[in-house]
C-alpha cells in the first residue's frame, strides 16, 4: 500500500482553446477543461452517455506543449494529480474548485 499516491489518468477532448498566462517570473502556466464520456444503458435499454468536466493546469515545459499543440477539441491524454483549492469570487463568496496538475501530456486523434 506505500506504492499508492495521489494520481490521475484521463482521456478526453479539450473543450476550450486553453488560456496561457506568462509570469513575470518566467514561467508559463496553461489552464483547460477536457470532456471524458461514460456510456451505459438504462434499464429501458436506452444509451446513456454522462458527460465530465475536468480542469488542467499545467506548467512550463507541459505548458508550452499545451499553447503550441492542443486547440478546442483536440483529444488528449493526461496524466497528474489532483489539487483542490479556494477563493474569493468578486462578491466576496467563497468557492472551490477540484484541478488536475498535469505532469505528462500525450496528443492523441488527428
């Protein structure tokens, strides 16, 4: 159980051109959503297909990947860990959100 850790493996469509921010320190930071499907059928015999959003943030070198070669749509494979965090909305309320840290990026489909 000591080999277990906190990591993330999803294929999924970018569903979003990705923002890229450039630090003043240099570095560049990469935020975007990708879409991963599940489909099933219901006892009706219906095909279901359930839709999940998940938000990556990669940096540097993984960054430059993401503004060189990952537009809307494109099929991705990502592997990470998962962070989650808070802040103040404009209102002052308190939100949250659950991030995927990318470490590894494939480029899958066309």
């Amino acid at each position: 159980m000591s080999t277990l850790r906190n990591k993330v493996q999803l294929i999924g469509h970018v569903g979003n051109n990705p923002e890229i921010v450039n630090l003043e320190s240099g570095k560049k930071l990469a935020k975007f959503s990708i879409a991963t499907n599940e489909s099933y059928k219901n006892p009706k015999g219906e095909k279901i297909t359930d839709t999940q959003w998940h938000n990556i943030v990669a940096w540097g070198k993984t960054a430059e990947l993401v503004e060189n070669y990952v537009p809307k749509g494109k099929e991705v494979g990502i592997e990470g860990k998962l962070t989650s965090r808070s802040y103040e909305d404009k209102e002052g309320q308190k939100k949250y959100i659950t991030e995927v840290i990318c470490s590894e990026l494939l480029l899958l489909g066309k």
